[in-house]
C-alpha cells in the first residue's frame, strides 16, 4: 500500500513513516499542505494522513481541494 504522509512536525512524520514502512508500507511524506495537494494530484496513492494546521495550504482546504477536483 502506497501512503501519503502531510505532517509539518518532523518528528513525528519520522516516527509515523519509521513505523508504517515496519508494518511494508511505501511512505511519501511532505511537509507543506501545497506540496501535498500536488503530490496527490500527480501521483498514485491508497491513502493519505494529512496534518490539519499545515503551511502554505491547510489540511482542511487541501481535502476540500481534493474532493472538489473529483
């Protein structure tokens, strides 16, 4: 399963990538709610963990962005 990870705390996108590549999942993480929203948008994803309160784009808006563009 091919994850997408949005998380601004490197700490804990570490510990969470760290973790889900332990349980065989292929983790992509960003950092920025904009950077997220074009990797979803150009990339092949199962599944994504979006922080909420993210730079450039909030988690909120980038799921509405998402959900808007089919």
């Amino acid at each position: 399963m091919h994850l997408c990870l949005i998380e601004d705390d490197l700490a804990l996108a570490q510990a969470l990538t760290d973790g889900l590549t332990a349980a065989d999942y292929r983790v992509q993480q960003v950092t920025r709610g904009d950077a997220g929203l074009h990797m979803l948008q150009t990339g092949a994803f199962d599944l994504a963990i979006v922080d909420l309160g993210l730079p450039g784009l909030s988690g909120m808006d980038l799921v509405q962005r998402l959900r808007q563009s089919g």
